[in-house]
C-alpha cells in the first residue's frame, strides 16, 4: 500500500524549474523542469529517503497531511 506524505511544490526562481520539498522528512528535497518532473522526483526521493531510513534502522516519521496557506 503506498503511503501519502505533504509535498511542497514551488518555482525554483534563481535556477529555473521547481522545487518540492517533504516537511516530514527532513532533507528530502527534488527539483525538476517542470511540476511533472519535480513530483516524479519527489515520489523517487521519499521511497530512497524512507529506504534509507529503514536500513539505518531510524525512524520514520509520521505526516499529519495538514496544511495552512499563509498569503502575504
């Protein structure tokens, strides 16, 4: 069963593409040329994150699947 996890999904303004970002998962980050790509990557980068995780034997933190949108 795939797991969900929040995903932060942003223009990369100084190189260009985007940028996602996961909360839960600290240092989980991708980047790619378009929306499609970045959240391709970021689905690569929190299987290989929680991997990694799960072979150093740390835990793996829980995602509340919450968010606030905060406009300035």
């Amino acid at each position: 069963m795939a797991s969900m996890r929040q995903v932060l999904l942003y223009p990369d303004v100084e190189d260009g593409g985007w940028v996602c970002e996961v909360p839960s998962l600290p240092g989980c980050v991708a980047h790619g040329a378009t929306k499609e790509e970045a959240l391709n990557d970021a689905r690569e980068a929190i299987e290989a994150w929680v991997d990694a995780a799960r072979q150093l034997g740390r835990e793996i933190p829980d995602d509340t699947l919450s968010a606030e949108i905060c406009v300035v």
